[in-house]
C-alpha cells in the first residue's frame, strides 16, 4: 500500500518483510562448564605439588611445540617474502602470511616466556596491518622483524633480553614507522 512520506515529500511503496531465520540456541555442555569452574571433575584452586608438576610438565611439552612449530612457520614466511622480493605477484601472499605470524607469535610469545618476541611482532603486526601487497623496502622491514624472531627463538632468549635486545625492538619499530608509508 502506498502513503505519503512527509520527510522525502514523495509517495512511497514500502519492500516487502524480510522473512527472519530461525536461530538455533545450543546450551552450552555441563561437563565443560563444570570443569571450568573448578567442580569435581576440575583441578581444586588449592593445587597439590602432584598437580602443579603435572602441570608444569604441560606447559615444558607446549614450550618445546611452539619453539618447533614457530621456528617452522619462520622459515616458511621469510622464504615467501624472499620470492616477494624477486616475484612482485607473489607479495600479497607473503603480506598476509607475514601478519598472521605477527598476530601468532603476538598472541603467544608471552605465554611461553618469550615477551621479547611478543614485542617484536607487536612491531611486525601494527606495520603489516591493513596491507594488502608492500613495496621491496616493506618486505625487507618485514624480514628484518622475522629474522629478529627467528635468533630470539634460536637463542632461546626468554624474558625481555638484555639493553642490546631492548635496543634492537627500538630500532626495528623505528624502522617500520619510518618506512610505513605508503599502505597498499
């Protein structure tokens, strides 16, 4: 049915409903709910020395994982970004693997005691974000930020390093500050 719209000063026809659909609420499992708050089948708040062993054990394998398996996606992306360098069509994939790499070892460095790298790829992500392809200057920032991560992990640097570590963040960030421009 048409009508009169005062705000346009014109006769409107009104669209059709859109039809809803329907939504499916899944309740979340008990059994997972239960452990997450500590019930009887979680780990008690006050943890027995047979419980925080267990639990160091865990994370000493997961360490030894993310230690393998990120030195692995390194090798994997500064291989990408040196085919970047000499195959221009080959950058938008080496820009959007160098970020999700960032974004991993942001996310984790400081869960198994490498802050130094989280800070590094801190600088690696907020210089790779929005990219979609970046010039040769770009992907050698973005090498010189893995080949930073990659000795950091190698030489099992864990804390926040020494005043050359400190200094070599420093210098990286400034780097990608100075040749952030332009974002493609």
């Amino acid at each position: 049915m048409t009508h009169y719209d005062w705000g346009s000063r014109a006769i409107v026809t009104p669209e059709k409903p859109i039809k809803k659909k329907n939504v499916q609420i899944i309740p979340p499992n008990t059994d997972l709910t239960r452990r997450a708050v500590n019930f009887a089948t979680g780990f008690d708040i006050n943890l027995s020395p047979e419980q925080l062993e267990e639990l160091e054990h865990v994370v000493q394998r997961s360490t030894e994982t993310f230690v393998v398996d990120i030195g692995n996606e390194l090798m994997t992306c500064r291989k990408l970004i040196v085919g970047a360098l000499a195959d221009k069509s080959k950058r938008p994939q080496a820009v959007a693997a160098s970020s999700d790499l960032a974004y991993s070892v942001k996310a984790l460095g400081g869960t198994f005691q490498y802050p130094l790298m989280t800070q590094i790829a801190k600088s690696m992500e907020s210089f790779i974000a929005d990219r979609t392809t970046a010039t040769e200057k770009q992907l050698l920032v973005a090498q010189l930020h893995i080949d930073s991560l990659y000795v950091i992990l190698a030489s099992r640097v864990t804390g926040f390093g020494s005043t050359v570590e400190q200094a070599t963040v420093a210098a990286l960030t400034k780097l990608a500050e100075r040749y952030e421009l332009p974002r493609e």
